[in-house]
C-alpha cells in the first residue's frame, strides 16, 4: 500500500489516518460540503469533496467515492464502520476499479449481511442461535411462528444493523401494529423489506468476540467486549473483558466465534456478537464485517493496532500471532461522547465552543472534532471516545471517574452528564448489569 482512501469521516476517518501515518502511507480523506472543515479532512494528506450534506449524496455516494479513488491515485479503501462499510456490492465495485479493499471478501459480507442467511449459516456451523424464524412471507406467518416461539419476540429487518430496523413484540397485538411499519422501515433504510423474528431474550448481556483471520484459513480470538450498556439498542459503553462472565461460558464463545469465522472462510479483522441469557445460554447476534466503533478497547488490552493488522490481513500478510501469543494486560472501558441530550437523547447540533479532553496515563481520546467545530444535524452525532485503562477494572473505573469529570465540552448538549452518573452507578460499577441498565435508572 502507498496510499489509503477513507471512505468515511469523524472520528474514525481521524484514527485510520493516524495508523496510515505510522506506516507512511498517503491518506485521502472524501468529505461531504458539511464536513469541510472538520479536523479529518485538515489531518489528510489529500481531500476531495464528493457531494451536499445528505448521506445519500455524499458518503454513500458510490460513484463519488469510486472516482475520487481513481482521481487521487488511492490503491487502497478503508471504509472505517457504517455507511459502506458492509456494502457487499460497494466492496466488489473497488475490487473491480482495482483498488483494495480493506475488509472482507464481498461474499462474506453479503452472506453475513443477510441475517437469515447469517442464522442459517451458523446453525450449520454449531453455533447456538436464539429460536426464530426465516425470512417472513406474511403477517399470518409472522402471529403463527411467534405463537410458537412464544412471546415476547423481536421482529428484525434481514439487511438490518446499528440498532435500526427492530421491535420488541410483546405480544400478538403488538406484533400485528410493527409488522408493516418494521417492513418499511427496512426497505428504506437498507433496500430490503425482508423481516424475520427471533425469541427475546431478556434480561440479557451483549458480549461480542473480537477475531481475526488470514487467507491461509488461520483464525485467532482476541478476547472479548461486554457492550451491555446501550440507549435505543445503540451501545454507549464497552469494556473488556466482560466483567463477571463465567469463564466456561467465556470459552464456549470464543469456540464459538472462531468456529463462527471458520465458517465463512472469513478473512481479515471482524467482531462475532452474541445475547447472553440469564440462564447461563447464549446466542449468535450478528457477525460485523468490519471494524468496530468499540476497537479500541481491545487495542489498550492487547497492544495491538487493530487497523494495522486489518490493513495487512487485506495485503494477504499471513497471521504472525498465534493465539498463545495474544495475552490480556489490564482492563479497559469505552465511553462513548455523543452530541445528544443525556435525558431525551435527542441529538444536539452547534457549534462547540470548548472541547477539552483529558490526558493522563492510560489514558486515550478518540475525538472527531476539536474547538470550533460545527456538529451538523446530518450525521451520527458521535463526537468522541474515551477509552481508559488500568491494571484492573477497579483502576479502570477510577480513572475513568476522574476523566470525565475532567472532559469539558460546551456550546452543545452532551451525554457527559448520564456517563458520569454511570461510572458511580452500582448496577455497573458491580460488573452485573444488562441491556436495561439505562431503562431502568432512576
């Protein structure tokens, strides 16, 4: 590689460019006209404005993006994580223009995609999958499976992720008001219509296995994040390791994960989420084919630069790490610094009149914004993230008290408030919460 497109923007655009400036490589930035003077688009060594603010126009813009990479040269894409990032299509159409893709095999992604396929696919792998359904042909079907199964289920788009595109159906009456809307909502968020449903676990946990794997069919797990700590089913927190989970459990999953990626003949860097119940039983979630916003957590207690390695595995650089090699050092906790009311949630638009992050040993700041900067109304309003670790999660957690409280950001609403609030809430603080740790606040 000699020169890195990132087809994204923010805070992950800001940490490629960082790994492509440690192994020299050139880095292109595509930006919409709204982000033209965000600190990516300044960190690049080139930028290229690819359309008007509406995603639609801008960062999903194919074509856009595709010609900026031949414009500027880039032998290599990085798609970073949402927008086109599992875009099976996208990711064979740079394959084609002959430029690398840094991800997956375009199969891969289509397969794991498809969450009915997804399910399918790791049934027949051994890896334990919650009770449900295929794809739906009818509402009809939908009440009949559900009776079944038995209430309460959650009704899912297939081609759905991020949160968007599900419904808790309590019961009959329930499932019958969400079928239509879930349908539509799938269609126009992903292309798809298609919708199926599983059994809802609940109270549970969201643990998902970090792995890694190479074209000669080697893969290694790299332990595991409990992301339990969510708002609209959008995480908020992730910490590694998952603190209080069983160790034979713990192992079961990364069996799982690895068997999950074997699979699929998986190649490079990808994350295996699973639903951990209450009785001790757990679930395949999803397979994300890509990195994840909550990387990092696994980079501070590995030492390993998560970008890098995907970077090389998409080179066909054969794995060096065997999984003896990978140890835990510490513990980790990612807060996440979203531009949102902390009560509603409601994103906060504006302009950030002072951004102040702390520093400190074992301390990280993941920022996509600086003083100054303009918060648009178009975007996923994530702003930044703190990552704190130390030798132990009571450390961890103590650090991370103190580093909030020291985060300073002003001229927009932030959930700053809710996350220092969570970092002395016992429910967490204990290591035993779920889900619904947020709902059920008082």
């Amino acid at each position: 590689m000699r020169k890195v497109l990132i087809a994204n923007r923010g805070e992950i655009a800001c940490r490629i460019i960082r790994t492509c400036q440690e192994r020299g490589w050139k880095s292109v930035a595509v930006y919409s006209e709204a982000d033209r003077m965000m600190p990516f688009v300044e960190m690049a060594d080139e930028a290229i404005c690819i359309g008007p603010p509406p995603v639609a126009k801008s960062y999903l813009n194919q074509e856009a993006i595709l010609d900026a990479a031949k414009r500027t040269q880039a032998d290599a894409l990085h798609p970073g994580y949402g927008f086109l990032s599992e875009n099976a299509q996208f990711a064979k159409r740079v394959q084609e223009a002959g430029v690398r893709w840094i991800g997956p095999e375009p199969e891969v992604i289509q397969m794991m995609g498809d969450k009915v396929t997804a399910r399918a696919t790791m049934s027949q792998a051994g890896v334990p999958i919650a009770p449900g359904t295929g794809a739906l042909a009818s509402l009809e079907e939908a009440c009949q499976a559900a009776a079944e199964i038995g209430y309460p289920v959650m009704i899912k788009a297939s081609a759905g992720g991020g949160g968007i595109g599900m419904q808790v159906c309590p019961n009959e009456e329930a499932l019958r008001q969400s079928y239509a809307s879930i349908q539509t909502k799938a269609r126009a968020y992903f292309g798809d219509a298609a919708v199926y449903i599983e059994k809802w676990v609940s109270p549970a946990r969201h643990i998902e296995v970090q792995i890694a794997a190479d074209a000669d069919g080697q893969v290694i797990h790299l332990f595991e994040r409990d992301c339990s700590v969510q708002r609209r089913n959008q995480k908020v927190i992730e910490e590694s390791l998952a603190p209080t989970l069983d160790v034979t459990i713990r192992k079961r999953m990364y069996q799982a994960a690895v068997a999950a990626a074997q699979a699929v003949r998986y190649t490079g860097v990808g994350t295996v989420e699973f639903l951990l119940g209450s009785d001790g039983e757990f679930y395949f979630l999803e397979m994300n084919t890509r990195l994840q916003v909550e990387h990092p957590v696994t980079e501070m207690i590995t030492g390993l630069d998560l970008v890098a390695m995907q970077c090389d595995l998409a080179c066909g650089v054969v794995l060096a790490l065997k999984q003896e090699d990978v140890s835990v050092q510490g513990h980790a906790i990612e807060w996440r610094i979203y531009a949102e009311d902390p009560v509603t949630f409601y994103p906060s638009p504006g302009m950030i009149t002072v951004f102040e992050p702390p520093t400190g040993e074992g301390i990280r700041v993941d920022a996509g914004v600086k003083e100054g900067t303009m918060v648009s109304p178009y975007y996923d309003p994530l702003l930044a993230k703190l990552i704190v670790s130390g030798s132990n999660r009571e450390e961890a957690l103590a650090k991370s008290h103190q580093a909030l409280e020291a985060f300073k950001v002003e001229g927009i609403k932030t959930n700053l408030p809710l996350l220092r609030r969570l970092a002395q809430e016992p429910m967490f603080t204990s290591g035993k919460y779920d889900t619904q740790i947020i709902s059920q606040l008082k």
